[in-house]
C-alpha cells in the first residue's frame, strides 16, 4: 500500500457515519494533529494509525470530559443532573459496544484501525452535543 492510499484510508475510517442521529447533528472534526499524525510515515503503518487514534482520543475524551461538566452544571435540579448522569453512563457502553462491534480477530488488522476510529469519532459526536447542551435556556 502506498503512503498516499493509506493516509486517505485512514482519514476515511476516522469520519465513518455513525446512523441517522449522529449524522444529523455536527459533523466530526478530528484536530488537526490526527491528519499530520496519520500523514507521518509512523502513521502509514496499522500500529501506528492505533497510536495516532489514541492520542485523538486523549485530545477528545479530555474534550468530552469538560463538555459534560459544563453540561451538569447547566443544570439546575438534581433530577437533571441524574438524568443526563444516567444518559451520560448509557451512551460510554453504547460507544463501547457498538465500536467493538468493529473488531473481530479474524478480521485482520485494519479491524482494530476501525475500532479505533470509531472510538474517536463516537467521542467527537457527543462532545459536540455536550456542549450545546441545554445553553441557550
């Protein structure tokens, strides 16, 4: 595989539609280090696109991580804050779940790539929608 091939791979499983919901609200913007990353000669190879993965993902979680705390403290009622808690907790083992449904061993290495970008793009989504949440009211 060539390098430009790759790289274009990679970007492409990076922005996978997740379903009608996810596809409707803001589309997923990876930082730009993720390209540069994946762009790298490291990044061409399986192991690296896992690493350039998770380094996104630190960058995002942390993101995901200061959408929601903003989000509670939005929230004025502790019946609200349980709610989006308990929405909160569904969506990591939907996320979870659904991108290991992208990995199976037999499937070859670019199967875990996929999980991987899964992951980014799952944490991407609902840190954009986390911080819209409830502003505005």
């Amino acid at each position: 595989m060539t390098r430009l091939p790759a790289c274009i791979l990679a970007l492409a499983l990076a922005t996978l539609p997740l379903g009608a919901a996810q596809a409707a609200s803001k589309p997923a913007n990876p930082t730009p280090a993720y390209a540069r990353c994946l762009a790298t000669p490291t990044g061409q190879s399986t192991l690296g696109m896992i690493q350039c993965a998770a380094a996104e993902l630190a960058i995002q979680d942390a993101r995901l991580n200061r959408a929601y705390q903003a989000a509670i403290a939005r929230l004025e009622r502790p019946r609200q804050k349980a709610a989006l808690q308990k929405a909160q907790r569904a969506w990591i083992a939907f996320r979870d779940a659904d991108c290991a449904a992208f990995f199976d061993e037999d499937w070859g290495s670019m199967a875990r790539v996929e999980a991987n970008a899964c992951v980014v793009d799952h944490t991407i989504h609902r840190a954009n929608a986390l911080e819209t949440f409830r502003k505005g009211y």
